[in-house]
C-alpha cells in the first residue's frame, strides 16, 4: 500500500543504533534512537501488519477536501470505534517531490496513535494531540504540534545518520 515510502527506512534500520537521546519534540516530550527505531520499525512493517494490529486505510481525495495544512497527505484519526484502524488522506496526483516525506509524515502519526509504534509513542501522540485540540480557533494549523513532532522526528533521524 505505501511501501514507496518504506525504502528509506529499511535503509535507515540498517544503520540504526543507539546515540542517546535527542532533541525533545514540543512540550517535555523526549525520545531516543531506540524510540526512533521502534518508530521506524513500526512504520516499515504496518503495511504487512495483521489488521488486528494496524489496518491504515490510504484514500485519495481532491485538493478541496484536503486541509490546508496538510495539503498532499493528511492523517485523519483513528476510524470510529477502531482501535487499530486508520485513515489517511492524499490528494490525486500529488507532486512525486513532496508525497514521500508527507506520506510518511501521515503514516508515522497512525502508527503512534493507533498503538502500533508502542506505548511510549501512543503516549507522546496523546500528548500532542491534546494539545492542537487546544488551539485557539484562530491557529490554521490544526496539527501544528503533531508537524512539529514529525519535524523532530526527521530532524533527529537526518542527524543521526545522515
């Protein structure tokens, strides 16, 4: 379903190995490199997963019905009722430039919240998202904190193995 987006992370796990702890996403949220190859791990492995353990449904949409913050993927939440069921949303003919990072950015987000990238991940998505649910009604952005953890993310993946 997205294994497009996966080769750069088996890569990644290739290399992968503890370096300490990085830079904390938003709030007091931390994480390490074993948190990031959890993640990594989680994310290379949900599009073969049993459905009992992570099922993300990837639908396209037209660029009316995408937000405006998440313009090329978007992820959607848990489906009602599903604990490990998610929905993330891409628009038709995305630019091939930018669908991989955003894409992932969408698929790293329903393997934290569903469960599937383990605890501690599920408990920094709860966080966050609590979070941007808070926003003032003002802020466009309705994901901002979850982009600023996936910017964390990439930020301490690109840093750790270059």
């Amino acid at each position: 379903m997205f294994k497009h987006c996966t080769a750069a992370l088996a890569a990644f796990l290739a290399l992968a190995s503890p370096c300490g702890a990085q830079t904390p996403p938003p709030g007091t949220l931390s994480f390490t490199n074993d948190d990031l190859v959890t993640l990594v791990r989680a994310v290379h492995a949900a599009d073969t997963a049993p459905a009992s353990e992570i099922s993300v449904t990837v639908s396209t949409h037209s660029a009316g019905e995408m937000p405006s913050y998440d313009p090329i993927a978007h992820y959607n939440g848990l489906d009602a009722g599903q604990a490990h069921s998610a929905s993330v949303w891409v628009v038709g003919n995305p630019p091939a430039s930018e669908i991989g990072d955003a894409l992932l950015g969408a698929i790293e987000l329903a393997c934290m919240d569903t469960g599937f990238a383990g605890t501690k991940w599920k408990a920094i998505y709860d966080q966050v998202a609590v979070v941007d649910a808070a926003l003032p009604a003002s802020v466009a952005d309705r994901y901002e904190n979850r982009h600023l953890l996936l910017q964390r993310i990439a930020q301490a993946l690109h840093s750790t193995h270059p």
